[in-house]
C-alpha cells in the first residue's frame, strides 16, 4: 500500500485486503475437509503438526511467500521431523518435548493426502482471488517508457477438524475429550493451516495469468492425492507423492517466472490511445466496468492520447462522460457515466503515458 501510494499518490488496493481475505476465502474449504478428513478418520500425527507449524511460523515471520505452497511446509516438516529423529535432537517447547519421529507409511498416506487436497485447494484459491489482489508498480519497459507489473502476494488460514492420537494430547492437556477406537485412543483438534502465494505478473495481465497458474497448480493436488492413494497398493508411493508434489510445484512456479520475464510488458504506453494501469474501486471507472489492460481511445468524441488530454475531454461533458475504450481482444467498446460532484475527479484511472 505504501508503494502504492509513493507511485501512484494514492492507494489502489485497499489496506486490509490480505487480512480480509485471510480466513473468508478458505472457509468453504474448512468446511469441505474438516467433513472429509474427520469423515473417514484420518489420523494425523501430532509431530508433523508440530513440524508444520514451526515451518508455517517461519514462512509468515520472512514474509517469503514464494515458499507459502503447502506441498513445501508439507514436505519441509517432513524432513524437519526426520532430522530430528535422525540425529536425536531434542527441543523443549514448553508445551511438548520434540524429538521427531521416524518415517512410516502409516502417516505418510494420510500427510500425503492432505497435501493433496490442500494443493487443489490452493490452485482454486489462486484462480479466484490472484488478480483482485494483485497490485501494480512502474517498470521501465525494455525501450525506456513507463510500464507496468503486477505483485500479488496473498496468506490464507483454513482450519480444519482432524484426528490425532489421544496419547499425545494426553500428555499435554489430559482433560482433552479423548475417543477409543481399538486398542488406541484418538482426539479431535481445530488445526489452523497456513499458506501463502507470490508472483509477478508482467508479460501477461493478472486476469489471464492467475487462472492459468491456480489451473496447473490444482491439477498438480488432483496428481498427489491419486499418488496417495495408490501407496495403498506400495507403500512407497506415499513419499513420492511428496517429492514429485514439489518438483511439480517448482516447475510451475519457474515455468511462469521464465515465462513473464522474457517479452514486452503487457501495460506499456500504447500507440492507439491511453493504456489503463488500474481502476480505483468504487470509482466512476470501476463503475463503468473499464478493466486494467484496456485502452482509451476516445473521451467525449475526442482522442487522447496522454493524460492531459483525457482530463481535458473529460471537461467538455463532465456531467455525461463517454469513452471509446479497446478491451483486451482489440475491439471497440463504448462505456459512459453520468458524473456526480462527489465522484473522483479524475474518474478514478490510473494510466500509462
């Protein structure tokens, strides 16, 4: 927000859009998987949520959310809790004594389906709300004008009802409601998940780019969930579930960033007209329904090609304003607005000269 306001003397996103978006987006998610995972008894080993929430800890203290995807905490507090047990470290904290724990199929198939279904959900996620919040910074393009870039940076919470082994909650809290099923015991715990998304769009305007990301991403959870579930037949599967989940998920990542760094920007100075940047929310633009990416032809019958002169046509009929605007696919669009006094006097456009 504070670049925002230092390029552009205003905010563009709203403040608290991240923090907004933090549980309301995953909700229905929580929901969905707390039903499935508690459903079919899926028992997931209190170490591993210890492990994951250290490396969760870790990713939202950096801010580096290029790390946020769940297949990475997945598989990093997998080798964490293996370090541990390996080289019998030890760590007190305060409300458990971490040593670890050895890797087993038995908690592997069910850690691996989680990240499966967490990866799909986190495709989705991408799709939907990467380009609402997706803010733009000036570039210079490869000739020297002014352009434009896209960061979105986003964290989402999703908590979820899960099963662990009572044995373990006992020991901490021994008034917890405990559930025997056989010869064990077994708690249900409101775990929060955490994971974070990060990418630049440049090349390809974020409407376009996020979907085809959160696309790939999701299908990457569709294959992890089917790896894990055939570790019932080998047992193997299971990690390797989790190594070609982030092999996968780098590829992506690394696919987009290659591919958005090479070319002309996609927001530069166009030659028909005046390119939009971004569109102020609740602004006469907005209202409009004018898009980041699209160019104004013509104001008021006048063209413009600069934003003197599209403040200037706007000034011929302020209280009837009219745009001939090229949306994304190059062809003509008219848009208008009546104008009221308490409007933006700049109809809320930020643009590229």
């Amino acid at each position: 927000m504070k670049r925002e306001r230092k390029m552009f003397r205003t905010r563009i996103v709203w403040g608290w859009t991240e923090f907004s978006g933090f549980l309301k987006d995953g909700w229905k998610y929580a929901l969905i998987f707390s039903v499935i995972f508690a459903g079919v008894g899926l028992v997931i080993p209190l170490e591993w949520l210890v492990a994951l929430s250290i490396v969760s800890i870790i990713m939202v203290i950096s801010g580096f959310y290029q790390a946020g995807s769940f297949i990475y905490l997945t598989a990093a507090a997998v080798a964490l809790g293996w370090l541990f047990d390996f080289n019998e470290w030890s760590a007190n904290l305060g409300f458990i004594n971490y040593d670890g724990y050895y890797i087993a199929w038995e908690w592997l198939l069910p850690v691996a389906l989680l990240a499966g279904g967490f990866v799909i959900a986190e495709g989705l996620m991408i799709s939907k709300n990467g380009a609402p919040s997706a803010s733009p910074r000036l570039q210079k393009s490869p000739r020297g004008l002014k352009a434009a870039a896209y960061d979105s940076k986003r964290l989402w919470l999703i908590p979820v009802l899960l099963a662990v082994p009572g044995s373990l909650i006992e020991e901490v809290a021994p008034y917890w409601p405990q559930i025997p099923i056989g010869q064990s015991s077994f708690s249900f715990i409101l775990f929060p998940f955490v994971f974070g998304f990060q990418n630049r769009a440049r090349k390809t305007l974020p409407v376009y780019l996020y979907p085809a990301i959160g696309k790939m991403t999701w299908k990457l959870g569709v294959g992890i969930a089917v790896l894990a579930l055939a570790s019932l037949l080998w047992e193997p599967l299971a990690i390797i579930a989790l190594i070609l989940g982030v092999i996968g998920r780098l590829v992506i990542t690394l696919y987009f960033e290659m591919k958005e760094r090479q070319g002309n920007h996609a927001v530069t100075p166009h030659s028909q007209g005046l390119m939009i940047v971004d569109v102020l929310p609740d602004s006469p633009a907005h209202k409009m329904g004018l898009l980041r990416g699209e160019v104004i032809r013509k104001v008021n019958g006048l063209s413009v090609s600069n934003e003197t002169e599209l403040y200037e046509a706007i000034q011929v009929n302020a209280a009837h304003c009219r745009l001939e605007v090229l949306d994304h696919s190059h062809e003509v669009r008219l848009r208008q607005h009546i104008i009221f006094r308490h409007d933006h006097h700049r109809l809320g456009l930020i643009v590229v000269n």
